[in-house]
C-alpha cells in the first residue's frame, strides 16, 4: 500500500479501475409520444434494448408540447417523433431504417 492525497491506495485496485474501459455519455434523446401507440411502444422498445435513456414525452396530455414537437420536426403530428441530439429522426419506422442501415448505434455513441 502506498499514501496518496490522504488516503491509503491499494495498487491493484489502481490498475483495475485504469483498465477499466471509459463510460461515454449519450446524446439526449427525446421521444414525442402518446398512450395506446404501438408505434411508440416498438420505437421506445428498440431505444430500450439499445440501453439508450430517453425522455417520454407524452404530447396528447401538453398541448404545449404538441406545439413544440411540431416546430421542431418541421410539422410533423404524427406520433412518434424522436430526436437524438439535434437530429431529427422521424417516426418508428424511420428509426428501425436507420438501425437496420447501421446508423443508430454511431448515433447513440456521438
């Protein structure tokens, strides 16, 4: 063992924790949505496998918010719209396109 800033420290534990690999944060990701979509579920459902966390936004329940994810998705009203990070997706097939076109992850891991 060997004291470093007031502490005693283990070297093993030193060299596990540099070996350990770097935690990278995702892009914010929001998803616009509504209850009872399955479009929305299955969009959702494919970020969740991904270990993406999203924020839901239910816009039949905030008007305001419906306002908002129209404005941003250049008038889209249909649900759902995802964004991740400043790109505009679209909706739940156009997610599954860019996954099956291997787009997605990069995206996740901007």
């Amino acid at each position: 063992m060997r004291k470093e800033w007031g502490k005693n420290v283990n070297p093993e534990k030193l060299e596990k924790c540099a070996a350990r690999p770097k935690l990278r944060a995702m892009p914010r990701i929001l998803v616009y949505s509504g209850p009872n979509c399955p479009y929305c579920a299955r969009a959702k459902a494919l970020l969740q496998k991904k270990g993406a966390a999203f924020e839901d936004i239910d816009v039949r329940a905030d008007p305001a918010r419906l306002a908002e994810m129209k404005e941003k998705s250049g008038g889209k009203q249909t649900i759902p719209q995802i964004f991740i990070g400043d790109k505009h997706i679209g909706g739940c097939d156009d997610l599954y396109a860019l996954d099956a076109q291997g787009g997605l992850d990069p995206l996740l891991a901007s």
